[in-house]
C-alpha cells in the first residue's frame, strides 16, 4: 500500500466518520436537510420494525420525530470502517442514545438505547453516503422510547 493510498483510507475514515456525527448532531436538534445530506436517494434505512427506503420516507419520519418535542442525545463509539473497493465500503459503530421530554436540563440520564449500527456506504460526486443503515437495540429503555414520553417539552 501506497502512502497516497494509506491517505486516501484516512480520508475516507475521516469523512464516514462526519456523516455519523451528522446524523447524531441532526437527530439532536439539527435540520432535517442535514440530516438528509449524508444518505444516498434511494437509502434503505432500518431501525427494530421500522424500515424506511429513500429520502420521502427518512423526511417523514424526522419531522415526525422532531414534532414530539423530544430531547435526545447521540453518542458513537467504535467505529470500524472496511473498505470494499475504491466506491464501497462497510462501517459499524456502536451508539448510546439518551431521551427525554421536559424543560432543560432534563432530570435523569438513564439511557434511552444502546444500539449496534451497520452501514453500507457509497462514494457519490459528493463524497461518501450511506445507502444502507441498520440499527439493532442491544439494551433499550422502552419506558423513553418515542411516542411513549409524549408530545411536551422543550427543545434545546
């Protein structure tokens, strides 16, 4: 391997890494246009049940999430990113997420889900995208899952 290649694989690490932080960053307050940015159009998205194919659907369910008033926090941790070829590659990570609903600071911090995510990533002309993203709770507080902690509360 190469150094230009050996830079080339930080790259693409760097960049896999920032769509995870978007995702959370967006999820936790940040637009829905951000939050749509870093998947491919035609994305298959699943989380537990719910499976949810392109951008229509990801944008119904943000804003449906948005509008429960619902305070979140994401956080990531082991990421691993596996090249397949030069447009493809794989990542897992695992997440720990906290929920609530209320006026800040939210009294508490028993989490909501620690969940293993699996994706399926594509190089596109704007840098790397996730075509695929399943998200498996490993432990998950169902008393703070959405729709169970209402539609009240403040947002940050």
């Amino acid at each position: 391997m190469t150094d230009a290649d050996k830079l080339q694989q930080l790259w693409d690490r760097h960049q896999i890494e920032a769509l995870n932080h978007i995702f959370g960053r967006s999820l936790d307050g940040g637009s829905v246009e951000d939050y749509l940015s870093i998947f491919a159009p035609n994305v298959d998205y699943r989380t537990g049940p719910k499976q949810l194919r392109g951008h229509a659907a990801l944008r119904t369910f943000f804003e449906s999430r948005a509008a429960q008033g619902r305070v979140s926090r994401h956080l990531i941790c082991q990421l691993e990113v596996t090249p397949i070829d030069a447009t493809r590659a794989t990542a897992q990570s695992s997440w720990l997420v906290f929920a609530g609903v209320g006026d800040l600071p939210i009294e508490g911090c028993t989490p909501f889900q620690m969940a293993e995510v699996a994706d399926e990533l594509v190089r596109s002309d704007k840098g790397w995208l996730i075509a695929r993203r399943e998200i498996t709770s490993i432990f998950r507080n169902s008393a703070l899952a959405p729709g169970a902690i209402g539609a009240a509360g403040a947002k940050p």
